[in-house]
C-alpha cells in the first residue's frame, strides 16, 4: 500500500529510512511530524537495548547526517516503546467520503 518495498534495493527496505528519507514516502503521511517523531522515540529504544547493533548505529549516524528532523529529535533522547498510533495517509488510491 505505501511503496513497493521489491522494486527498492535491500538496503533500502526500512520504514525509518523511509520515512526519514524519502519524500514520496513521507508526503502520504497526513501528520507526518508526529508519526516521525514516534518512529525516533521508539528507534532510541531500540538503541538503547542493543548498544552494539551496528546496522542500528549505521542507520542512526545516516539518519542524523542526512535529515535534520531526525537529528534534532534523537538529540532530544525521547524513549518510547513500540505502542498502538492511528496514522493517517494521503494515498493516491484512497477515497474521500463526504456528508
């Protein structure tokens, strides 16, 4: 529904890269900035589980390179687990229903 994660290179299959990374992918977010700033919390988490996974660290050192959202909200060290968070997309395929 959100991308064809087959056509995209390995490497490239991850919803934080994605969703940091990606402007297509980021434009179907309705409230991006809080979707995204759920995805940094629970990546710390994650980070701070497995200190030494470093795929984990490669993924956190290009995200805090290449977008300046994500280095801002790392920097802010807000930890979340993973919870349940109505998203809201803007998908070329959906429909709008009106009253």
């Amino acid at each position: 529904m959100l991308t064809d994660f087959e056509a995209l290179p390995a490497r490239e299959r991850n919803l934080y890269r994605l969703t940091f990374l990606d402007p297509a992918y980021r434009a179907l977010y309705a409230d991006w900035s809080r979707v995204a700033r759920e995805c940094v919390a629970v990546l710390r988490m994650e980070a701070g589980r497995d200190p030494d996974d470093p795929e984990l660290a490669a993924l956190v050192g290009e995200l805090s390179l290449r977008d300046e959202d994500f280095r801002i909200w790392w920097a802010s060290h807000q930890v979340r687990g993973p919870r349940q968070l109505i998203k809201t997309y803007r998908h070329p395929r959906g429909r709008r229903t009106h009253p």
